[in-house]
C-alpha cells in the first residue's frame, strides 16, 4: 500500500509522457507515409475517329474573264465598282478613238473604200461562179453526143470548182472590211464598246478614271460565283494521302462550316518558305463546295479540313495521355491504385485522341497529363469521375 502511494504520481507523469511520445509518433509517420497523389485520369473506350488534314486555304472563281482593250484609245471613266452585278452583253466599259481627227476619218474612209471593193469582188466571182455552172451543165447535158470529148468536160468541172473557191475568197475578204469598219467607226460617236462576256460580278478595275490605253491593256476582271471553289495548301507528305471525292469542310471563313469534296490534288509540289522560315513542299488540293454561301467571295482565306480516313469503332486514348519513348509510345495506367508503365501500339490522330492498336483494352483508365519522371508504383486517389 505504501509503494503504491509512493511511486502513484510519478508513474502517472512517465505514463503521460510516454502516449504523449506515441502520439508525437504516430502523427510523424502519418505525415511522413506517402498518400495518394491526385492525377487526371482519362478512361480507354471505343468510339467513331475521323482523320483529318487541315491548313490553310483561300477562295477563287475558277472562271474569270479578263477585259483587254482591244484597241488603242482613250478609255472612259467606268462607272461601276467592284461588286456590282453583270449580265452577260451589258455594257462595261467605251474606248473613244484617240484625238486625231484628220486620221480618224482617213481610216473611216478607206475602211468605206475596202469594203466597197469587197463587195463588188464578190459580185464579180459570183457571176463568173453562176457562168462557170451553166457552161459545166450544157456539157453534161451533151455528154452523150460525139461533140464534147471527156477532157472538155473535166476543164469546165475544173473551172466552175476554181469559181466556187474564188468566191469563198471574196466573202471572207468583205467579212474582212467590214471588221475593219467596225473598228474605224463602231457607232454614231466613234466609240467601242466592250461588253460582260458571261453573268457574273465586276472583281476589279484595274484602271480607275480616263485615261489613253493601249492595245491588249487590262481594264476590269469578271468573275462567275458559281464557279466558286476553294484551294488548298497542304504539305506534300499530307496531300499524297487525298483522294478525289473524299469529304471535306471548310471552316474560319465568318460563318457555320461548309460541306466540301476534294475535286482533284494537283501534281506539281511547289518549294515554300512558312512564317517561321521553314522551306516546304506544298501542294494546291482544289475542293468543291456543296453549297456555296453568297457572302463568300474571290480570294477569301479560309481553314481546309479533309478526311483521310473514318473509323467506327477505334479504340481510342487521349493524346495528351502518350509519351513518346525510344521505342515507341507508352502511357501510364491505373491497376489496383497504383501507376505502371504500360507500352502501346498507336494509330492515326485526330488531334484530340489517337487509335490505340495494342496494349489497352476498352475501360482501362490512364492518366492524362502524366508528369515527368518515374512513377511507377505511386499510387492513385480514386478519382471523382474519369475525364474521356
């Protein structure tokens, strides 16, 4: 009774400092034990991949008419601008004769003279034509008789053929002259007009106010719309890969995107040097569109994106879960809580997820934005929801 008394309160301190100590302890290794690190985790599953090639492209009238000036002269001011509506035979653009008055009316003059010429040659091989036939029918007609010998008959076939052909000369002689009145004096005013050769829209003037042009100068630039067609510019390595008719679509133009269809991939590679001063081999895809919007215009710029292949069931993997190895790919993978290093064969990419080949099966999940460095064994929270 009395040792119990005597050693009670030390005993009580020593024992409170002895769970205090355990305590202190366990909390150490509490802190100290690795816990679960919380990753992103994406889950493998099958679904539909579309395989696409996008780059850049622009808009383009695959008819446009150039508008030359025929002939030297002073052009007047055109008055429509770009954009305005044309049917083919409208009035474009009038050329006036330069100012050389006494010229102009010498050219008119022997422009008169030529096709009076003309037209009297012609008169003269079709009378020379109709006696040539009526000398070759009376021949005939006494073929039978011993009076005309077979070589007569001959000469006069000859002559009214020889006839005929001179005639075709003088018609195209006055069709000549009389082109060539329409050039010295095409109307009252002495002016030349020059018209839409289709329906379409005025691209551009070239030329904006009056001024003295010369023979074969450009003047204005019609387009047709419903030609309109969009080209591509793809690197060569993706453009051997298009096929005509594969869809397509076109997209960042100002609107909704529009279906396409790959129409033909040019032959020719073109060296080009890219915004970052890369030499590149690319190639011009012409593709069609299905529905072409109004509001889309010559020369527009424009995404291209083109499908080289169409997957319907592919086991896929998001493509910020691969690294890439020495040799080959690998992802991460989640077994039991814990992180292994598991190996992958890899397919085409639609740029968000990659078609897994070998090493996943549907459900297994992976981690997303794996970090650098060695994981393997650290072990995973559960997470909340799988991120697909």
């Amino acid at each position: 009774m009395s040792l119990i008394s005597k050693n009670t309160p030390r005993r009580r301190t020593a024992i409170a400092w002895l769970i205090l100590l355990l305590a202190l302890l366990v909390a150490a290794a509490l802190a100290l034990w690795p816990r679960p690190q919380a990753f992103e985790i994406a889950t493998v599953d099958r679904s539909a991949l579309r395989i696409e090639r996008s780059d850049r492209g622009t808009t383009r009238y695959r008819e446009v008419y150039p508008l030359l000036a025929p002939v030297p002269g002073t052009l007047e001011r055109i008055v429509l601008e770009p954009g305005d509506a044309l049917t083919a035979g409208q009035a474009v653009a009038h050329i006036r004769p330069l100012t050389a008055v006494p010229l102009d009316a010498r050219s008119r003059a022997l422009a008169e003279a030529d096709l009076a010429a003309a037209s009297a040659a012609l008169r003269q091989a079709r009378a020379v034509a109709d006696s040539a036939g009526d000398a070759r029918a009376r021949l005939e007609a006494a073929a039978g008789s011993a009076l005309v010998s077979e070589r007569e008959l001959t000469v006069a076939r000859t002559s009214e053929a020889e006839a005929i052909a001179a005639v075709a000369v003088a018609q195209a002689r006055r069709q000549q002259a009389e082109a060539q009145l329409a050039i010295a004096h095409p109307d009252g005013q002495g002016r030349l007009t020059l018209t839409a050769p289709v329906d379409g829209v005025l691209l551009r003037r070239v030329v904006q106010g009056e001024q003295t042009v010369v023979a074969g100068q450009l003047l204005v630039e019609i387009g047709d719309p419903r030609t309109l067609e969009v080209v591509g510019d793809f690197l060569s390595q993706d453009a051997v890969g298009f096929i005509p008719g594969a869809p397509a679509r076109i997209e960042a133009w100002g609107g909704p995107p529009l279906a396409a269809t790959v129409e033909r991939v040019e032959p020719l590679g073109e060296l080009k040097v890219s915004a970052l001063g890369v030499e590149e081999q690319r190639v011009r895809v012409i593709l069609r569109l299905d529905q072409p919007p109004a509001a889309l215009g010559h020369g527009y710029q424009v995404e291209v994106y083109i499908t080289v292949r169409a997957i319907d069931d592919a086991m896929r993997v998001p493509v910020e879960s691969l690294r890439r190895e020495a040799d080959g790919w690998s992802v991460w993978q989640v077994v039991d809580g814990r992180l292994r290093r598991q190996s992958v064969q890899v397919g085409d990419s639609d740029g968000r997820y990659r078609e897994v080949v070998a090493g996943l099966t549907d459900g297994d999940q992976v981690l997303r934005f794996p970090p650098a460095g060695e994981l393997t064994g650290v072990r995973v929270r559960s997470p909340d929801r799988a991120v697909d």
